[in-house]
C-alpha cells in the first residue's frame, strides 16, 4: 500500500476529537487565567497555549506520517534522552511548588517527566515485542527495568501522578504482551495491597516511607478532607465546590466567579475538570467525558486490529495513558480520587504535556492507517506468527 493510499485510512474519528478538546482547553484556558494573567496582557496564556496547539499539530503529523516500525530502531535514543533529561533536571531543574520538574528554556519550561511517557511506550513496545512470551520472572523483570529507570527518577523530582501514569502504561502492555494473570496479580494488586499497607504502618507505628509527607497526605486526604481545610484538604475542597456551583448547565463559558477560580489552585492545569463542571455544568461535563470515551475506545479497536504486535502495543501503551489521566484529573477534581497532579488530555494548559499527547495520539493513528499496508521484510515473520495468535484474554 503507498504513502497516498495509506492517507486515504488516516483516524479523522481522534483527530476530531483532539480538535474539540483543544478548542475547549483554549477557551477553558482563557476563563481559567482571567484573574492571574498580566494586567498588560490578559491573553498571556491563551497565546501560548494556542502555540502548543500548533506545535503539537506538527508533531502529530510527524509520528504519524513515520511508519511506525521505524521507531523501534529509534525507541533506545528516544529513551536514553529521556532519561538523561530527567537526571539534567535533578541537577539543574527549575522548582516550583514544592518539586523540581522543569528546565528552563528561555521563557519556557520543558518538563521531561511528561516526554518519558512516551519515550516509555516506544522502550517498553519494542523490548516486548522481541520476546514471543513473558513467562519467566526475569523476562519480566528486565521488561521493568525499562519503567523502572525512568520511574525512580521522576519519583525523586518528586512527581507522583507521571509515575503512576508508568503503571497503567506498563499494566496494559504487559496485558497485550501475554503475561500470565496470575503474575499480574501478583505484580499489580499485590503490589498496591503492599503501599496501603506500608502507609498504615507509617501512620500506626511511624514506619519510614520514601515519599514526602505532602505527597502522602494529597494521596489520602480526599478521604476527609476537612481534616485539613486549609492545608492538603483545600485543593480538594475547592474543586468539589467549583463542580458543585454548575449545576445542571453551568454558568457558561467565561461564566465562572474570577475570585472563585482563585481560590481554585492550578485551575487551568491539574484542576481544569472542575473549571469545566462549573462552567458546563453537569452537562458538559459528561459530553466532555464522553468525547475521551470516544479516544479510549478508538485506541482499544486499534490495540485489536493492529497488523502486529508492536502495533498493538503502542497502542494500547497510549490508550491506558490517556485512561488513567482523564479517570485520575476528572476523578480528583470530583473529590473521588487522590490528587496526584496530572493533566487532562489537549484540555489543560501546558507545552510539554500538550505536545506528549500529541505524540502519543500520532502513534495511535498511526497504527490504525497502516493495519491493511504491507509490512517491511524485517517484520513479515514475526506479523505472521502474530496474526495466529489472539490477543490474551
């Protein structure tokens, strides 16, 4: 198949919803910043996040015009500059509000926690797709060491939510990639029953835990949070107030109190789910809701109809990362998760985690244009074997 008739497939069903989304974030944005933004210049942010727009357009087209068997010989420097970007960042990063995650680039800032989100799908896909099965425990383990580097530095920014958003990430391929459910179970549940109870015993019996104390009061304080009003709790108290003012159908976009959106910290980027409760009320919340149902479930169809299985796992690696951030940023904003601190997907305001999901929805479609193309040589052995095979229930 050529380059035209590989076009002729391109996923018009995501890039529209991209384009809603980010259509939404610019206005959303716009409100937001309305009491923050420079006297001098009221749509400080909204031209900056019309400039991601443009550039993450560019990168989009870029990861999807590349066929994607192309990026395994790329997926190691990809990788390995993601992780020499983090150690930069401990050595000279830029710190603001308690943690470290930024370079600063002129008058902007680069955050390469959110670029090692992608650079792990592409490491994780292509050592995954060189094993045929993932039965012994040291397949499995070196398959973690590739999260694992890149995790332990985001952790030690500190950033929680980027690394929790590695264990969806790793959750799902590793479904894609055969590993036994038991082994999962063990992996997964197992692991989280182990932190619950590592927390209980750091509050019982004063048990060290390598986390900061802010970070671990944000995780359980949405249990309670008028244990802390003014403290850990606030974030969350201000946000369920900000949704519960909307009502049905809101007060319309540029409609939300300017004085309420600042007492609503980080309202255009971690808390922009709670901007848009208010503005669009229950309403638009759920339309909002539903269009990233419409992302999720196209990128579960392409996991299922890729032609190979490194196909199938870029694409399902791109999907859990944009499941686990709309259920962690809108669940947080509705005071049902904890507040970990991550975006919303081309809505929330932000140059490297707008352009790290276009990258991530560009290898998405990409996978879906070329399900039908004939495969490069290298490969044909291994799609063959593949399309024998079913993905594992």
């Amino acid at each position: 198949m050529g380059d035209r008739q590989v076009w002729r497939h391109f996923d018009y069903l995501s890039f529209s919803v991209m384009l809603v989304l980010s259509g939404l974030g610019l206005l959303l944005v716009t409100s937001a910043t309305q009491a923050i933004a420079p006297p001098h210049h009221p749509l400080y942010y909204t031209v900056r996040q019309v400039l991601w727009i443009a550039l993450g357009l560019g990168v989009l087209f870029v990861t999807t015009a590349v066929p994607y068997e192309r990026f395994k010989a790329l997926a190691p420097y990809v990788w390995g500059l993601a992780v020499l970007l983090l150690l930069v960042v401990l050595v000279k990063g830029h710190a603001a509000l308690g943690a470290q995650r930024w370079i600063q680039l002129g008058p902007f800032e680069l955050q390469p926690s959110e670029f090692s989100k992608v650079a792990v799908v592409l490491g994780l896909a292509t050592y995954l797709d060189r094993e045929e099965r993932l039965t012994r425990w040291r397949d499995i383990a070196k398959a973690l060491a590739v999260v694992a580097v890149p995790m332990l530095l985001i952790l030690k920014q500190p950033d929680l939510g980027t690394a929790l958003v590695l264990v969806a990430i790793v959750a799902a391929m590793f479904y894609i990639a055969g590993v036994p459910g038991w082994k999962m179970l063990l992996m997964f549940p197992g692991g989280l029953a182990v932190v619950v109870l590592w927390i209980y015993l750091h509050f019982r019996f004063h048990l060290f835990i390598p986390m900061h104390q802010y970070q671990l009061n944000r995780l359980i304080i949405f249990l309670d949070p008028q244990t802390d009003p003014l403290g850990a709790g606030f974030n969350v108290i201000q946000a369920r107030i900000a949704v519960g003012s909307g009502g049905m159908w809101g007060a319309g976009l540029f409609g939300a109190s300017p004085s309420q959106l600042s007492f609503l910290p980080e309202s255009y980027t971690d808390f922009i789910y709670a901007v848009i409760g208010e503005e669009l009320g229950f309403v638009g919340a759920a339309a909002v809701l539903f269009l990233y149902f419409l992302l999720i479930v196209r990128g579960l169809s392409i996991t299922a109809q890729s032609r190979d299985r490194f196909g199938s796992l870029l694409a399902a690696g791109v999907t859990a990362l944009f499941a686990f951030h709309v259920l962690e940023s809108a669940g947080m904003a509705s005071g049902v998760m904890p507040v970990a601190g991550v975006p919303l997907p081309f809505v929330s305001y932000g140059g490297s985690a707008y352009l790290t999901d276009a990258a991530s929805l560009g290898l998405m479609i990409n996978v879906f244009m070329r399900r039908h193309a004939v495969p490069y040589p290298e490969t044909q052995n291994k799609i063959m074997v593949y399309s024998t095979r079913q993905i594992p229930e």
